[in-house]
DNA sequence: AATAGTTTGTCGGTACACACAACAAACTTA
DNA sequence: TAAGTTTGTTGTGTGTACCGACAAACTATT
C-alpha cells in the first residue's frame, strides 16, 4: 500500500487517456514477454475486452512499437494473428562508460545490438566529451532519429532526475555536463544512471528468468569497487541524489588489505573488491620472495581455478568476506533473490561454498532461504544497463 | 520507472471507474492533510476540475469518510465550504502486542483513539487469543461494525498477506492463527504486521512533518533487540515473506556484550539494543564490587543523562555501536530522513554526538548528507502503526 | 461434401468519468 | 448600489472500456 505523494499530485491525477496509458503499456509488456501472442491471448490473460486490445494492439502496431508475424496454430477454431516486438529497428543508443573501455551501441526495441563502437576511456574529460558527443551525433543520425532515446551508464554518483554526472571517483571528474550537451546535440532525452543501478536494471528487464519473475532482488557487482543495485517492487531503489546502494562503503572491517576509494580502511569494498584480491595475491606472492610484476584479474581467477596456491588462497578470503557482506544485505533486506556480476563469478563454486558458510545465519534467524545466482548477462552487463534505462521507459508503468 | 508485473495483471487493467479510484483517493488524501480545505482549493492544487472535484467531494460525504465544517473565509467572492476528515466515528481497530503489554484500541479516521485497553502480555499463547479475541469482539460490536477494519503489530515475523504469524522470538510463538480467528469471528479484514514496519508505517502517515514530506526514509527501533523499517517511494519494503528491515542482524564485530536473539555474538542488535545496554551496565557496576540487581532502561538513560559516571558510560558505547550501524545504512541506502525510536531517544544529544563522528563518512564518499531525528510519535509507535495498517488501506494508492 | 461447433477479430451501442463553458449564488470593494 | 471576484452547479462533448452480435476462418463429425 503506497502513500499518495500529494507534492507530485498535478502529475498524478488520472485524465481520460490515463486509462489508454496504462492499458497500453500493460498489452506492450504482454508482447514483449510472451511473444509470440494473439489479440485473443492478451484478452484472455489480461481480462480486458477482446475489442479493447484489438484497439490498443491496432495502435501498437502503427506507432511502430509491435508487428504481426503471421498465424498461429489453431485450436479448434479460426487461426489466431500473432505478434511480437518490432525488432531490427533502432530505438536506443547505449553509451556505457567503465574506467577501461568505452562503448556506445545502438539497439532495437528487444535489445539486440544493431551497431557497436568501442573505445579506450581517457582521464581527459574534454577528450572524453567530443568523443562521446561526436559518436553519439553519427548513431543519431544513421538511425533516423525517430523516437531514437538515449542510455548512459557511468561509474560514479550521478542525479537521474537533472541529468547531472557529479562524481566519478576513478578519474575525479565532477559535474561532468555531458547529458545536456548530447540533449542539446541530438534533440534526443538522455538518461543517465550509476553504472550498479544500470546493472541492476539490466538484471531487472534482460535478467534469467528467476529474476525477471522476481520484483525484489539484490545485484552486487564486483569490479575494481563494490556496487550494490536493489530492485523493490519492480523499481531500481536510487535513495536520495541516486546514491542509493552504496553498500560498498559499509564498515566490514579495520585493516582491509587496500584502502577504499574514499579513503577507509573499514569499507566492505576494500575487503571484497578486484582491489582487494590483487592486494591480497601480490603480498602472498612477496611473502613467498617471487616478485611478478602485475596480475589481470581474469587471470588471477584462472589460476586460482587450475589450483594455483596463492591464487586460490586470495580468491578465497577474498570471497569469504564478499559472503559475508552479502549475508548481511540478505538478513537486512530479504530479498528474493541475489544476483552477483563481475569477473570473479567465473569462480562461482567457491563463492557458494563461502555463502553456504554464512548462510545458515539467516536460516538461525528465522528467516526465509534466498537464492544466490550469478548474472547470466555476459561480459557487459553495465551496456545491455544502458539499453535498459531507454527501455525501462518505452515499457515501464506509466507515471500516474 | 517501474517494471509491470504480468503475473499480476488481472488487478492492475485500467477499467473505466480505475479514474474515478485514483482521483478520489488523491482528493481524500488532500482533505486528510491540508484540512479544513474547500473544493476550489482542491481543483487549484490538483488541476482536477471544479465540477470534478465536486462529484468527488459528494461521493467521499456520502460515505462518511468527510465532513463539512462551515465555510471558510472570503478572498474576495463567495465563501469556500471547508471539509475536514471525519472524527470521532469509529474506523480502525488497533491491536499492539508487546512483550510486556498488549493494547487494543478503538480510533477514528484521523487516528485519534476512542477508546483503549491495555492488559499484560502472557507468554500463554492460548490465553492471549482468547482474551484478544474477545476484547475485539467487543469493541467491533460497540462500533457498529461499518467498515471497520482491524491493524495489528507484533514483535515478530509475519506473512502480511497471507495473514499469517510465524515467529514471535520473544515467547517462541510459531504459526500462530489470531488473524484467521478474528476475521471469522468479526468479519473484518485483519491486517498483521511486524513492529518495525508498523513503527515505519507510523511514521509515515502520523510522523514528523519532514518525514511526512519524504517518501523515502529509514526508521530504527531500539527495543529489546533493533527493528529496521525502510520506507521507499512511500511504502514500506517488506522483502520476501514480510522479513525485510532485519538489520538487525547484520553483523557488526565477533564479541558483543550479550547474545543476539538469535543465539550469534555478532549481531549488531547484540552490540547496540536495550539488551546490550543492559549488560554493559551491570558488567560496569559488577567490576566496581557495587552489586544493584535490575534496573530499567529508562531509569539507566536517566541516571546517565544525571551524569551518573557507569550509566554514561554504558550508554555512550551502545550508542556509539548504534551510530556505527546506522551509519551503514545510511551509506548503503542514502534515505533522505533517518528516524530512531526507542526509549534510549530520551539521551538525543548522545547519540547526535555519536553520529556526527561517523557522518564524516559519507560525506567523504561524495553522498549527500542525511537528516537523523528522533520520532516524534511518543511512547507507543506501535499502536499507533498498528491504526497506521488500517488507514494506510484506506488511504492508500489503488492497486492499479 | 455438408454441417455443426469453436475461435478470432470487428462493429455498433451503452455507460462512465473528465474537461469545458456557461451560469447562478454569495461575497467584497469601490 | 454597482461592479468585480470566487465558489459551486449544470449541461454538453469526448475518450475509453464493456457488452453483445456477427462475420470470417478453421476443425471435427456425420
């Protein structure tokens, strides 16, 4: 049961078309997921009228959102029409910002990717800004720039509602404009996101199946920090100034293996992180007098699965402590599920075999048993994010 | 943006009366907070029409949810009739079950309470039935039973919408089956929560005027353990099976003063509760050779805010442990507004002191700066959340 | 091959609810 | 007393869903 926000009333009230919006967005989500499906099917499953969807389904398909796909099999009667999202079309440009790499792609309304650049992030902003800006304008154009919307993932704190990037700790930018230049360049509403909640929103719209059953889940991203996305009822949770599920910077500790990109020692993030296993397997290395210079992640993980004794051993402590941050968030918010992201999933037996450890906590507690997945969406999570802050528009609820 | 859930479709079609549902309980809720208010002022703050909002007021006097209170003052034309919402008519039945007390309270539409019985909580479960059942019976009768509805909080695990009682830890109640009994037995729809969400749902829709104007806040009750309630979007996040905002079982070091309700040392409601304060201060007195059987909290926060050298003492490190932990939440969800509850509040300018130590932190990870603040509900939050679960029914947003 | 039954999709009628505009009532101010 | 303002009501038009009837397309049975 939801408090009516009366500050925000003059957006809520519901007009006559307020029950087309809803009714609509509801037959186009039909479609996206059950595809393919009949005018009929929809009717049947939605309890609207068979004459309504058949309206709302004429719509879809002349704004371009649905196409027909030919019959269906009968049932003992006349042969249904089918339909499915109209795919192969541009409807949104991705630009997915990771302190290595850069990405920006164009996509179709079901998130198959039509076009993808990619390339080397640079500590210069105004290098960074032409960039993005020059690439983005070509997309733009290409694609007709019919409706086209844009999706913009980045590691840092950054306000969804003003558009405004002001903090992105790895290269120290802050208020980064870039949101309104591209606005203003392409004509075209950009949406910017924390690159957790983008992953979040990927788990959310492109997730596997238990996810996107769920509307409760937490997503932890292991990278060079910590990023934690909560979905509740089907929404990402961003707090105040988007800054919401900044679990990372939670006190797990006092003499975490590196200090945390805001300076503690304390923070979960400098016990759990890439950071912190690189940490950990460069001193054991010392220790043992065999100095090799540095060490990729991937490759770290790799070694510590062949039975590599260093490797293994700071993957697992590593692991142990992500465990038990985890545990922490499963006792505090009790959520369906959990999904972890990042490199360190490879190795995903020995972060089960760390999470049953902790896991009989909750069981202690009382409280109800959580499943613990890994991501399913590859290896750019925070780019099929991206795609998903235009989609979560064109399909999500209406404002109301 | 929301993502829509399929499964639940059926209830969430717009029909033709879904705008009618909408906009009387954004009308309802504009005479619940800015009464007495007119029609025209209404139509002005909502951008609903006159004529609109007319039928709208009509329908909500009919129903008995309004009432007329004269006319207000002239800005110059004819005079404004004001409506208020309906008092002293019999809308919620409040049951709030503590470990010492039980309360059943009859109150109105505007949450003032009618009438109030307060007996001892026994730790026979069959006995408490029977006298709630009865009580309810009571009052239900006394009330004309016309859409009353009944709200009822307990310091435990439950199945809001089953209705189901799982686990009161304190008596080590399990799968108790009140609210079936006193539906069958009343009629009307039982709504069961746990304690610290009801806190949470009190505070919402009878708190401070700032919390009241956030939808997104966090409150913390300090009881015999620690109960967290989070308030997103303006509901309350429940996480699977009713036990989200278990915080209090998050881990906060490995050698608590006592042992957590739930058996571990490491708890931070073993570090930071009444409980732990509690032993601090026998342990205190213990190594002082000055032997004083038990003490009550409140006379504990008492004699420490007297200046009493071990009760200062006691309290400050249970508050600083508590501070710690809110400090956690805070960096991990960002609310706008923290609220603490709990009789330990009394020593407010301790715990201020406390958190400012650890406010630093979030703003040394860039996140923007959260207001904390005692409740304002005074000595039962409880009770008043248990009214909360009824009026939050009335007065909440439609499915849709 | 004809017929009966089933399913799909369409069409016109009805009901509901909001917006708008015109108007009457009630009040203030000059 | 008259002009201007605000409130609240009433009648009309429009958007949208539901309903029932019907045609089209198909399967199954005789």
């Amino acid at each position: 049961m939801k408090r009516i926000n009366l500050h925000r009333a003059k957006n809520q009230i519901a007009r006559l078309n307020t029950i087309r919006d809803i009714n609509r967005q509801i037959v186009l989500n039909y479609v996206r997921d059950r595809s393919p499906i009949s005018r009929a099917e929809i009717a049947r499953q939605t309890d609207l009228h068979r004459s309504t969807v058949s309206v709302i389904v004429d719509e879809l398909v002349g704004d371009g959102s649905i196409e027909e796909i030919g019959s269906g099999v009968s049932t003992g009667g006349r042969k249904p029409t089918m339909y499915k999202l109209r795919s192969g079309e541009p409807a949104a440009i991705a630009i997915d910002l990771t302190p290595r790499t850069t990405t920006i792609a164009l996509a179709d309304l079901a998130g198959n990717f039509l076009e993808k650049e990619v390339f080397s992030t640079s500590p210069d902003i105004e290098f960074m800004s032409s960039q993005i800006l020059e690439r983005v304008k070509k997309l733009t154009k290409c694609s007709g720039n019919e409706g086209v919307e844009i999706g913009f993932s980045v590691p840092g704190l950054v306000d969804q509602r003003l558009g405004e990037i002001y903090h992105v700790p790895y290269f120290d930018w802050r208020n980064w404009n870039i949101c309104a230049e591209i606005e203003a360049a392409t004509g075209s509403k950009v949406t910017v996101e924390n690159d957790a909640n983008a992953t979040a929103l990927a788990e959310l719209w492109f997730g596997h199946e238990k996810v996107r059953k769920t509307d409760t889940f937490l997503m932890i991203l292991v990278g060079e920090g910590i990023g934690t996305g909560i979905v509740f009822d089907g929404q990402v949770y961003r707090g105040e100034k988007g800054a919401g599920g900044e679990f990372g910077h939670m006190i797990a500790g006092d003499n975490a293996p590196v200090d945390c990109s805001c300076g503690s020692r304390e923070c979960w993030e400098a016990y759990a992180s890439e950071k912190a296993l690189l940490a950990r397997y460069r001193a054991l290395l010392a220790g043992d007098s065999m100095k090799q210079g540095s060490v990729e992640v991937s490759d770290l993980v790799e070694l510590a699965m062949n039975g590599e004794k260093h490797a293994a051993e700071a993957l697992n402590e590593t692991m142990h402590y992500l465990a038990n941050g985890i545990s922490n968030l499963i006792v505090g918010l009790s959520p369906q599920v959990v999904v972890v992201s990042g490199r360190v999933t490879r190795a995903w037996d020995l972060i089960e075999a760390q999470m049953a450890r902790v896991a009989e906590r909750s069981v202690l507690a009382g409280l109800p048993p959580t499943i613990l997945m890994p991501s399913s969406l590859g290896d750019s999570p925070t780019l099929i994010g991206a795609v998903g802050l235009v989609l979560a528009r064109k399909f999500g609820a209406p404002a109301f």
